[in-house]
C-alpha cells in the first residue's frame, strides 16, 4: 500500500507549526466589530501618487515578463535612495528586486545556508525568520535579547560567543515585535565580527525608516563592503503602505548577484512590471509621505504608552521604533491563544501571541498600533480593560 498523504511529505515541512497570528487573526475576522491589531500593517491605504503609476503601466500594457532581477530604472532609483540615505554609494548592481521582503530573507538564506548549518536568530523574532532557515535544513539558534527596566538590549559578549561556529546571523532591526534596533557600535561590532570569521549576515531592515529619532536606523548598508558577507533585505511594505503589492529589494556585493538571479528564476521568474513601476513611484515621491506615517505612528505610540504604561502587572517596553508594543504580562501562560481568543470574543480586540514569535516572546503580547486615531483609542480602551480583569481569563 502507498503511505497517506500525510504520512509522505517532507518532515521538515510537517513539523513547521502553524502561525499562531494566522490562527488568532482567522478567528478574529469571523467575529462582528472586533477592532485588529494583531497584523503587521497600518490601515493606511497606498497612496494614490503610487496606485496611478501602477495604473497607467498597466494602461501602456506592461505586463510581460521583467528581468529576474528587477527593471533597471527601479534598481537605480534604489540605489540613489540608499545613496543619499547612508552616505555612501551604490549603484543598481547591488541591488536585487523581490517579490516582497519575505522571499528577500528566503533568497538570501537560499544563497548561503545548506542543511545541518547553525543558524543564529536573535529573538523574539518575527516567525518567518526562523522558519525560513528551519525549511533549507538549517539549526536555529535562538538568542534571546536582554530586559531591564522596559527596555531590550543585546549582551554582545554573550552574543559573539554563540555566534562562533555560525554558519549565519539572521538579524531584524528594527525588531519585530519589540521595536528594538541594534545601535552603530553593535552593526559595527558583528559586521567586525564577521569579516574575521566569514559568519554571514542576513538582515531584515524592513523597519529601517519608521524611527523617532533620526532619519533611519543603524543599518549594515552604511559598512557593506564588497567582499562582505552581507545581505540586507529590505521591502516596500511598511514604509510606503504596500503589504499587499508584494515587492522588496536586496542590497548586496555585485559577485552575489549572478547567483541570486538564478535562484530568482527558480522561485519566482520576476517582479511585475506594473507592481515595479509603483515601487519607483514610491521611491522617487514618496518621502513626504513616508515622514507623514511616522508622524501619525508617533501620536499613535504616545496613546499606547498614556493607555497601556502604568498598568498593574503589565510591562510595556519602550518603543523606540516600528508600530508595535510589546507587552510583558504576569500570569499570561505560555500559550496566550486562549486568551487572546476570550479577549476577542469577549472585549471585541485583538492581538498576535507573544509566543509567535519564539519562547523568549512568552508571556508576552504584541498590539500594532498602526490602525487610525479614533480606531486606535477605542481599541486601547478595550484592551486596557481586559488586561486589568485577566485574572478572569487566565
């Protein structure tokens, strides 16, 4: 007799969990005038200056077939963007175009990692970042960061004795869920570190924009050298309000891109042309509104801290970067789902599970804050109450 289906696929695929997002978020949308904070975007549409490029490509009939690794004019409009970012200079052969900021850290991984690698991830970390390493055949490694006084921090001393024997680094920062982005003398320390060792370092800066301080954060691009062990993912997703478009970027050495084309051609062909032209869109004009989105999520991190800050048995950590608050809970049990389910059902408001995203996330909750103001404030009030009457729930 042929094994059952569900008995022949592959182990490593069977044993991925399921995201615990996915499942809060899948309840969540079947209950009435539940208010979401559970995803990772804002409810801000893409503007209308980027929906139009899109529109009139489509319109001039682009929709064939693009280059693997991105059309040109988007490419060096991403490497004058970067340019001018980081002081220093690109230009488009180090850069790659994606399907999105997900298949950037699967490409990268793709390109260096092969089974039995060990693969240091610091945590909590968003869960694709340790899936994605997981399904090449790689061991994951999590290293959890620090907390003192509502604030995460990395023990660099620690941090670089696991990293020896690493294969790879898989770094997010700034993080989700806790906002916490490395600071310069940290990329410099692990870029260092990584030039004597030959670690590879992927790194997700899909947040690199949405700061409170500053023009962007700490990113290896401003030291990315070409003989480097670097690959910075990055996407159009949060900055300019296009989750759904699908598009992101890799910024490399030159020598890695001939292999990243093919593995580009193996995975997903290419780009669409339309969804491109709205990325240059984005790139060329849209800085103004990406300064405007940070400003609302400012106001919006001010509400989190004025409802949320002060709670009994509640720690809510500073929040130096993205749109999420991460909340330590005391009580809340390592599996939060149920929880969350009751809050759902019960206090009509969502989050994601602390958990999602590693143990060092248990105990924990994570509530994007990137919905509108008036949404936002009743969500918090909703929220608020729950978490003062969990001893109900939990």
């Amino acid at each position: 007799m042929h094994p059952s289906i569900q008995n022949d696929i592959s182990p490593i695929a069977a044993k991925l969990n399921e995201s615990s997002i996915r499942v809060i978020a899948n309840f969540g949308m079947s209950q009435p005038g539940v208010i979401p904070l559970w995803f990772g975007e804002s409810d801000i549409s893409t503007p209308d200056f980027i929906r139009q490029a899109a529109i009139e490509s489509l319109n001039q009939g682009q929709t064939m077939y693009t280059p693997n690794n991105g059309i040109p004019q988007l490419r060096q409009s991403l490497a004058y963007y970067q340019t001018n970012l980081f002081g220093r200079p690109f230009d488009e052969e180090n850069i790659v175009v994606t399907l999105s900021g997900t298949n950037a850290v699967m490409l990268a991984a793709q390109t260096v990692l092969k089974p039995g690698d060990k693969v240091v991830v610091i945590t909590p970390a968003f869960p694709t970042l340790m899936a994605i390493p997981r399904l090449l055949g790689a061991e994951v490694i999590e290293f959890p960061l620090t907390q003192q006084d509502g604030q995460f921090d990395l023990d660099m001393d620690a941090f670089l004795t696991v990293l020896k024997g690493a294969r790879a680094l898989i770094i997010n920062s700034p993080a989700n869920p806790t906002g916490w982005m490395a600071n310069e003398k940290q990329v410099k320390a692990i870029i260092d570190f990584s030039r004597q060792t030959g670690l590879w370092i992927i790194s997700d800066e899909v947040y690199n924009r949405h700061v409170y301080e500053g023009t962007s954060a700490p990113s290896f691009c401003q030291y990315l050298d070409e003989r480097d062990h670097v690959i910075v993912c990055n996407s159009f997703s949060k900055a300019w309000c296009m989750t759904g478009w699908r598009l992101g970027w890799l910024t490399l050495p030159k020598l890695l891109r001939p292999t990243i084309t093919k593995l580009i051609e193996f995975n997903v062909s290419c780009a669409p042309a339309f969804v491109q032209a709205a990325g240059v869109a984005a790139i060329e004009k849209g800085e103004d509104f990406l300064q405007q989105t940070v400003d609302r999520f400012r106001h919006s991190r001010s509400m989190v801290q004025q409802a949320l800050g002060n709670l009994p048995g509640v720690t809510l950590y500073e929040m130096p970067a993205t749109f999420y608050a991460f909340l330590k809970v005391d009580g809340l049990p390592d599996n939060s789902q149920p929880f969350i389910l009751d809050m759902i059902e019960h206090s009509k408001v969502g989050v994601a599970p602390g958990e999602a995203f590693g143990t060092a996330g248990r105990g924990h909750l994570r509530v994007c804050y990137g919905t509108n103001h008036q949404s936002l404030s009743i969500a918090l009030e909703r929220l608020q109450a729950a978490l003062k009457n969990r001893a109900s729930y939990v």
